[in-house]
C-alpha cells in the first residue's frame, strides 16, 4: 500500500525509497524472502507529548506493510520490533538484498501470518538504535531541535515504552484502522504488544509475546546498566554533547559487544567458537592484544553495527526498557487487569535476558488467575538463548497460526 501526500488532520503519511539494509546486530535469518518487494514509508506528526509531559516537535517514524488492507480496515496485525531492530520484519527493499526482514520466515502468503489475509504493519520507534542506517526514520537525541537547528543529544525527553506506542498509535489512526487483530512483537516488541493490549484494550483482539516480560525486573535493570556504561565511560560521549564532534565509537562498539553475548547463550559459543584462538598462531597466552575467536567476531559483530547505531539513542532506549511497566502506572497487577485479550506466550528456554522462569512462566499463571485466555509455548528452543525468538521464531509457527485462527 503506497501513500503519498495523505492529510488527516495534523498527521500525515508520505513514502520513501529503501535502501540495503545493514544486517541487525542478531544477523541475518536463513529464510525465504516474502515474495514481494517491501517500501519504507514515513508517518509524521507535527508534535507529540511525551507520558513525562516533554514536547518533541516534527516527529518521524518510519513503517512498512505486507497484504493488503481490506474495505472493513479490520484485518490488521501490527508488529512491534526488538531493541536493535527496526521496521523491516518481512521482505527485501530490492531483490539483491542480502537477506530479508527478520520474522521473513511468518510473513507472507501461507506462512502463519498471512498476507492473503492480513495487512501486516510494522514501525521503527522512536529513539531507534539506528538512525543512521539509511532504511531507519526514527525521531531521538540525533534528530534536530527545530527551536535550536542544532541536534537535541541529552535535552531530548525521556521516552518510556508507551511513548512507542502511543506513536504507533497515531500512526494506526491516521490509517482509519480501529480494530488490530493481533500485536505482536518479541524482546522490546513483546513490551511494547504487552502495553497495547493494557492501553487499549477495546482495538487489539490478541496479545502475541515472545522472548519477553511483563516489566523489567531488577536484575534486567541492572544488566541495562552494564550494557549502557561503556558509552558513558568514552570521554568522547563529552555528556551526551558529542554531535559534530568526535563520536564515542569505542564505547558504543563496547556496549553493543555486551548486548550481542547477552543476547546468545553459552551453547552457541560452546558450539560456534570452543577455546580457538582468533588467529593461527597467535596463542593468547603469549601476548596480550592475542585473542580469542570468540573475542575477534563480537568486535567485528559490535563494530558493523556500531558504524550505523548513535550512543545517546542507545542510552535512551536503556532507560525505556529499565522503566518498563505494562500499563506504565503504579503497579504490574494495575496494568496487567487492563488487559483483556487472549495471550500467547513465546519464551525461549535458555533466554538469559528475560529468562522463562522470572517472566513468561509466571506471568502465564498471573493472567490465568485474572481470567485471561493464555497460551504458553517453548518450541523454539535452540541454542541461541534470547536470538532464538528472532531466528527460530518459525519453530512456533503452526502455534500462532490456530492462535489467530480462534
């Protein structure tokens, strides 16, 4: 669906060509492309409040769809991406692209979300990690203060979970679109599909989480320390006042490096990298800059994906995801009675981010207990740990699949 120049009220839609996208700091899905290719598009709002009571002026998020919006506007499934992700959840922007979207493997004509049947959207959030990857159109720290012509770095407002969807919210609005058939997202999305179905009850007909919680608990608050501080660390991150300037490279290269090992497992490191070294020949015992592999690919990994990420978008999507609360009030139990859809819950058994036991195993019991229709699957164990609900989300397909059928 192509929208050029559409007006409604003070929100407007327009498109933009796509680029090659850099592959995600996860890497790349071994999966055939929907077959079709994909347009990012651009939402805008003139200005939006944050949940803090900040202004942000000219906002700009971009999405993608897949399917075709029906004549009732109410086969719609919104997905909601991860925390170094983006809107690119199906397709390729053109046909050499080196790999497709990341849940490529769901989406399309006869895969679990069908694009015979539904109109699948997906936004980039605010404050994305990646504003400088060309196919990103986000709004955070690096965007420019139009009441200063200067970027806003640390005096951009702080922006919570619900701020994403309120964004999405408008975006979905501006569509004419009143009923959303599913929400679904994993790790960042899943809190972000957790808060629409606390948030708006009345439009959104199922709850789909994977590789997530219900808040950030305080062992995950502090693990988002750990991945934050060796930006604050670079004295080139000069407070946030580095635009123009020479940019803390080597302590976002860092913090990613750390976001990259959580993301994974000891299986994975066990299986792909054992004890070798990084370089025939060069023992690490026998010098100190000698490596091993494994220490050789997270820098390689981290700094591609640095070359396209800003360090102050990465401290603000930390403290998002450390704030997080469905419902964004007082107490967890306020904001999960809020919610009164089906759940299904997709964990990853060895996921060390939001690990089954503190999250989604307790949370199936707690909405049970309210009355929620809950689903609860694990087949997409592998040996990724928390990657495994990107990479091998296709494991839970035929679950989904009868889950939005019912």
């Amino acid at each position: 669906m192509h929208m050029r120049g559409v007006v409604r009220g003070s929100i407007r839609s327009s498109c933009i060509g796509g680029l090659a996208m850099a592959a995600c700091l996860f890497g790349a899905l071994p999966a055939l492309a929907l077959d079709a290719i994909v347009e990012k598009k651009v939402f805008e709002m003139p200005s939006y409040t944050t949940t803090g009571g900040g202004t942000i002026k000219n906002v700009r998020i971009g999405w993608e769809s897949y399917g075709k919006l029906n004549d009732a506007k109410d086969n719609v499934i919104l997905i909601t991406h991860f925390f170094s992700g983006n809107s690119h959840a199906a397709g390729k922007y053109k046909a050499d692209d080196a790999a497709p979207g990341y849940w490529d493997s769901i989406i399309g004509p006869g895969k679990p979300l069908d694009t015979d049947k539904y109109f699948i959207i997906a936004s980039d959030t605010l404050v994305n990690l990646s504003p400088k990857d060309p196919n990103v159109v986000t709004t955070g720290p690096a965007s420019i203060n139009p009441d200063t012509g200067k970027p806003y770095g640390m005096s951009f407002p702080i922006v919570t979970i619900q701020d994403f969807v309120n964004v999405q919210k408008a975006l979905v609005d501006s569509l004419g679109i009143k009923t959303l058939q599913a929400v679904m997202g994993g790790s960042m999305g899943s809190l972000q599909a957790f808060e629409w179905g606390a948030d708006h009850p009345e439009m959104v007909k199922r709850v789909i989480a994977t590789i997530g919680g219900p808040e950030a608990d305080p062992f995950l608050i502090g693990w988002l320390n750990l991945w934050a501080a060796p930006i604050k660390l670079d004295p080139n991150w000069n407070n946030g006042d580095y635009y123009g300037k020479a940019e803390p490279k080597a302590g976002l290269t860092e913090a990613l490096k750390l976001v990259t090992l959580h993301a994974r497992h000891w299986k994975w490191a066990d299986a792909a990298f054992g004890r070798k070294w990084a370089e025939d020949g060069k023992d690490p015992k026998a010098a100190m800059g000698n490596q091993y592999a494994i220490e050789a690919w997270l820098e390689k990994a981290a700094s591609g994906r640095a070359a396209v990420s800003d360090a102050n978008h990465f401290l603000y999507l930390v403290k998002a995801n450390q704030t997080f609360v469905t419902g964004n009030g007082a107490s967890l139990e306020d904001g999960l009675a809020k919610i009164k859809a089906p759940v299904l819950l997709i964990p990853s058994a060895d996921d060390l981010v939001f690990p089954p036991d503190r999250n989604m195993r307790p949370l199936k019991d707690r909405l049970e207990k309210q009355g929620n229709a809950v689903e609860y699957t694990e087949s997409i164990t592998s040996t990724l740990g928390h990657l495994d609900g990107v990479v091998n989300i296709g494991k839970a397909g035929e679950t989904i699949a009868q889950f939005l059928a019912k």
